[in-house]
C-alpha cells in the first residue's frame, strides 16, 4: 500500500511572511488514444484530494471531453469553450464540484464546434490562469497525439506524466509524442524551428545559455498501464535508451499500473476505482503513482538526474547495464542489471561520499560514467555475479 500524503486543511493561511506558492501543475499525454490516459488521470486527482489536497481536474482533452462521465458528474453547464470566448472571465468561475470532497472540476466541450482547436492566444490564456486557481494541484488530462495545443499544455506543466501499453503500436506513438515534445521544447527555448531534432540544432542549443539547454534534458514520467512491473521496466529502460540516444533526454519509469477487470466494472459504473475498489491491484498501483509523483519534483529540483544505459553479453545472457545519478536527498550513484524480461539481478548503490570516487579523484559530471564504467567491466571480467538483490 502507498505511502499516504499529508497537507494542511483546506484553506489553511500560508506560514507568516511567507508568499503563497502556485499550485503544482500536471499534465498527462500520450501518443495514442485508448491506453487508460484519462482514467489514470482522474483517479490521481481523486487520489490526491481524498489525501487532504485541494485539486482541480482539467480536461484538456478539447476535442473529446469525458472526465465528467469517468466521474459520474452531470454535464457541466459551463466549459472551457465559455472561457476562450469570455463568456467566463475567470477560470476558476468554470471549475464545478464534484462528489469528492476537495475536487473540482473544469470540463472541456466536445460537442463544439471548434472547441479542439483554440487560437494561440486562447491558449497561452489558459496557461496563464492554470497557475492562478486557487488549489495545490492541477491535473491536466490532454488528448492524445502531438497536436501543437497539446504539446503546448504539457511543456507547460511542472510534471510531464506520458502513459502507454506495452504494445508495440503504443510505445510507437509513446516515442514519437517523447520526441514531439523535445523537439517542441526546443523550438520555445531557441526560436529554432525544425521538425528533425538534429545536429544543428543541437549545435545552436549549446551555443546558448545553460537554461536553454537544459531543454534537452526534461525527465518525462513514464506510465505504463495494464501491465506487470517486469514488463514496465522493459518498456522504461527501451524509452529512456531511445531518449538518451537520439534526444539527450531522460526517462524515468514512475509507475506500473496493472491490467485489472475492476478498471472495466469502475468505467461502467462511472466511478472512480480508487473509490469504487479501492483495495483492487490497479487502485493501489494509482495510489502509489501520486504519491511518487507528489514526491518527485521535489526530488528532482534538488539534484542532478543523469544516466547511462548499455547492452552488454554475460554468460550467454543479453543484460541491460543503468546507471543513474540519484540527486538528493539520497546523494548517491545507482547501478542496475536487468535482464530482458526487466527483472532486476544486480544492484550497486554508492553515496557520492564513498572511497570510490575520493580515491579516483571523480568530480560531480563524472561520478555516473566512473560508476558505470567500473561496473560493467567487473560484469565482463566475471569479478561480479548477477544476483538477484533488492534495489
């Protein structure tokens, strides 16, 4: 069972002296339509607001609208179409009550014409106003595909949260949305318009400032639904290699959620599962999802998230080598061996304080590819036996 999240009461003043922080912005996408986008994201928003937070559900999906049916909510009298023609002034003024205490909701319009489509400044608009509701969270479910809109909306969130099946036909569009998004990326840092993400613009990239090329390197959240964990990590471990060969960025698998027949009996029931069977396998997976995603930014923004992933024959066996750089707080270099069906066989943990890297004289750039390098030549050498040890 996940870990539960604390918050203050709703409507708690912030510490004395102190400013009023924004709300925490997520934005799930996809590639590809019918891999459970939209349920994982509305049962994240129940989830966070049944742990105390105050949280605003958008339905960013503004073609094909339906978070108010996954909920079992009356259709919305106002949406997001009234807010991009000023019928609503405020967005918060389209937000709508739902059964779960803390939650609201801002419905999309799919029955509009038009309503998929908002002008530019419609949309920047909508960014605007996303950071002013009054809340700790915002939850954007997006519509699937790389539509500018859509890419915008999650460029513009502070968690960008990607789900997929471990189909090929999804982790096909899983790539390509991955790759639309940096490339997206790109262009909003350097005004450099490409459709192919090559050598040039990684040239001019560099040329400029270190904030603009950290662009390169935004860490997508990966999710992938009705699956097993071993398969999860197989799909995270081909997208963050994809990543980190042709886009210099990163992936990090953040949950594994399970195929689960009670995620059919909640959709029918308009319910949410976390609700509806909350001790089901695919309700605890959610659980622990928001919380690592509560969790993570935090994590993230205090430390250097880098990796390295390699191929490497040991005894007849193909093992996937991952190092990665655990940031803080845990201050610490990480090595796994996977074998191909993703279960993990070996792990090496190193604080950055170890004798490893005083010894050796590593600086802080250096510590994942020292790391990395020392074990997969200990794997080659046979000084290291692949087995299985907790991660």
């Amino acid at each position: 069972m996940a870990t539960r999240v604390t918050a203050p009461p709703h409507g708690a003043p912030p510490a004395s002296g102190a400013a009023k922080p924004g709300p925490r912005v997520w934005a799930f996408g996809g590639g590809k339509g019918g891999v459970g986008k939209s349920v994982v994201a509305a049962n994240v928003a129940v989830t966070m607001a049944r742990q105390g937070q105050r949280v605003v559900l958008v339905d960013g999906d503004l073609g094909g609208a339906n978070l108010d049916t996954l909920l079992g909510c009356d259709r919305p009298r106002k949406t997001l179409s009234h807010f991009f023609d000023r019928t609503v002034a405020d967005l918060a003024d389209v937000a709508v009550t739902t059964s779960v205490e803390g939650l609201t909701l801002v419905s999309g319009d799919g029955e509009c014409l038009g309503a998929a489509n908002p002008v530019h400044a419609q949309k920047l608009k909508l960014i605007r106003h996303l950071r002013t509701l009054p809340c700790d969270l915002v939850v954007i479910d997006l519509g699937a595909g790389t539509s500018f809109n859509t890419l915008d909306l999650y460029l513009a969130a502070d968690v960008g949260v990607v789900v997929t099946t471990g189909e090929p036909t999804s982790l096909q569009n899983c790539f390509a949305f991955i790759k639309t998004a940096t490339q997206r990326h790109v262009e909003q840092r350097t005004g450099v318009q490409r459709r192919e993400h090559d050598e040039g613009t990684r040239r001019r990239v560099d040329s400029e400032s270190a904030d603009v090329r950290a662009a390169l390197h935004r860490t997508t959240s990966l999710v992938v639904n009705r699956t097993h964990a071993a398969e999860a990590r197989r799909v995270a471990n081909l997208m963050h290699d994809l990543a980190g060969r042709f886009l210099g960025g990163q992936v990090r698998l953040a949950a594994s959620i399970a195929d689960d027949p009670a995620v059919g009996r909640s959709i029918r029931a308009s319910q949410p599962i976390c609700m509806l069977e909350p001790t089901a396998r695919a309700a605890t997976d959610i659980e622990a999802l928001a919380g690592e995603l509560w969790r993570g930014p935090a994590v993230a923004a205090s430390g250097p998230s880098t990796g390295v992933n390699e191929e490497i024959d040991h005894e007849g066996q193909r093992l996937h080598v991952q190092t990665e750089d655990l940031g803080a707080p845990q201050c610490a270099v990480r090595t796994q061996v996977f074998l191909t069906d993703g279960s993990v066989v070996f792990t090496r943990r190193t604080p950055y304080v170890d004798t490893f890297f005083e010894r050796l004289g590593v600086g802080p750039a250096d510590r994942v590819r020292f790391h990395h390098v020392a074990i997969v030549r200990a794997l080659r050498s046979g000084r290291v036996e692949p087995l299985r040890r907790s991660a």
